[in-house]
C-alpha cells in the first residue's frame, strides 16, 4: 500500500506540472518547452525572496504563482507572439514555437545556475516544515497530501472550465478552428494571454511543491519534468483532460513499479520508452481523437 501512495503522490506532481501545458498545446496550439523553466524559475524565485525574509507556505506558494505566470505571459508576449506574426503558415510557425521555447528556457536557467552555481536549492527558509502523517498505517507527509488535492482540484477546474465557461468554449474553438473562431469574434490573443498565465501559474505551483516535498532541486530539474509531461499528454491523448490525468499516474505507476522492483536504473527510460510503445500501437493517445477536437 505504501507503494500506492507513492503512485498517487507522484502522478499528482507530474499531473500538475502536465496540466498546464497540455492546456496551452491542446487549446491554443503551442507546445511550450520553456514550460520546465517556469516550473524551475518560480521556485527559484521563491528562495530568493526566503534569503531576505521569512515566510509561510501560503506566500510562498502565491510568488510561485505569480511569477510563473508572469514569466508565461512575458514569454508569449516577448517571443511567441513574434513568431506567430513573422511565420509563413502553421505548420512553420509550430516548428519555430518549439525551437524558440527551447532557447528561451536557456535565459531562466542560465540566471539559476550563475546564482547557485549548479549547486541544489530549496526553500528551507520558510516557515512551513513538513512533517510526516500516519494515515491508516501509512506513511505520508503534509506537503504530500496538499499536492494531492490541489492537483485534483486545479485537474477538475480547469476541465469544468474549458467544458462549461465562455472562456473555455471559446479556447475550444480555437483549437478546433482558429481562423473560424476568429471571425466568430473571439479574441484569440487575449485568450492566448489568459491561457498562459493560468499554464504558468500550474508550473510555479508545482514548483514550490516539489521543491518543498524534495527539499531541494537544481536549475535542471524542470527540464527532467518536462520529459515526463509530454509523456503523459501523447499518452492520454493531446487535449484530453482526462488523458493527461490517465497519462500522469499511469507513468508515475509504471516508473514507480520499475524503481521496486529493479535497481532503478531503467526509470528514466520509461518515459521514451511509453511514447514509443502508443505512438506505434495508438498515434492520438489513448483518450485521442484521429482528428483531434481539442477540449
């Protein structure tokens, strides 16, 4: 059983962090692989706010929040925007969407790396500490528990969001039909802006989260995550709410299931490995569409 709570803890992170950017790739269509800088930056960001005062869990977790979807919307704004304007068509403009989000990820993370000199950070400073529970004989910590329910929670919100708000209806149209939505009067910019201060805002969340739970992370490791996000998006399927969720703690039980059972030296690979294995076997994931309808 304790293995299961590992599962749930662990699916739970990976699905707050994929949560974010399955939104802005299935909705508004980009592929955000600065995504991982985000997450890093944010928590960063918080230890160094910790350097100069003492604060509890709830502020912390507000600046993780608040600069990662500041940092999202500045990248949008700053570059993706740019790229849209000056790309031939869309298949160009997706291509140029992934390679610019890889080299603005590069700027966060070279600032985290001159800083702390490659060196692990965390956010020992705060006021909060984690303790550990005993829930049914189960060994489980506070920070674990609250990763849990928020990360069903901010899952089940954002799923009622894009299904039942105009908001959501009208992102869906976008990513059915971009130029249809358009002339229907939706403002696609504005909604790419909303879009991704809310992806944004995931990341720097699940950042302080997981820096809390590990104790500390290196400037790399929102780069490891991200890895394991796109995994579980081709996974579920792109735009399936429900897919990204499947995706996440099917690759946490599988990850989890090999680090037991063996001496953990093929988790990494698990990753790669599910990718491959339903992009031979099932293209549009396991809650995909052939076409996909983005929801």
């Amino acid at each position: 059983m304790q293995d299961l709570v590992s599962v749930v803890t662990l699916g739970s992170v990976y699905l707050l962090f994929a949560l974010g950017m399955s939104i802005t790739w299935g909705t508004i269509d980009i592929l955000n692989f600065a995504h991982g800088s985000v997450f890093m930056f944010s928590a960063f960001s918080a230890s160094l706010v910790l350097e100069q005062t003492t604060l509890g869990l709830v502020p912390v977790l507000l600046i993780g929040v608040a600069v990662g979807a500041l940092l999202s919307v500045l990248i949008q704004v700053l570059a993706f925007e740019q790229i849209l304007r000056r790309a031939k068509d869309r298949r160009s403009a997706e291509m140029q969407i992934l390679i610019g989000g890889i080299g603005v990820a590069i700027i966060p993370l070279a600032i985290a790396q001159h800083h702390t000199q490659s060196n692990p950070f965390g956010l020992n400073a705060s006021s909060f500490t984690v303790e550990s529970l005993s829930l049914g004989g189960l060994r489980v910590t506070n920070i674990q528990v609250l990763t849990v329910v928020l990360a069903l929670a901010l899952w089940a919100a954002a799923a009622v969001w894009l299904q039942r708000s105009r908001q959501g209806l009208a992102l869906r149209a976008i990513g059915v039909d971009a130029q249809t939505a358009a002339l229907m009067g939706v403002d696609r910019r504005r909604l790419a802006l909303v879009t991704m201060a809310v992806s944004g805002a995931m990341a720097g969340l699940s950042g302080v989260l997981f820096t809390y739970s590990l104790g500390a992370i290196t400037a790399e490791s929102g780069d490891t995550l991200l890895v394991k996000a796109f995994a579980c998006i081709i996974l579920g399927g792109v735009g399936s709410m429900l897919g990204v969720a499947f995706g996440a703690y099917l690759l946490a039980a599988a990850e989890v299931v090999i680090l037991t059972q063996t001496n953990g030296s093929w988790v990494e690979a698990v990753s790669f490995g599910l990718i491959f294995l339903v992009l031979l076997v099932r293209p549009a994931g396991v809650f995909g569409r052939k076409e996909v309808r983005r929801t």
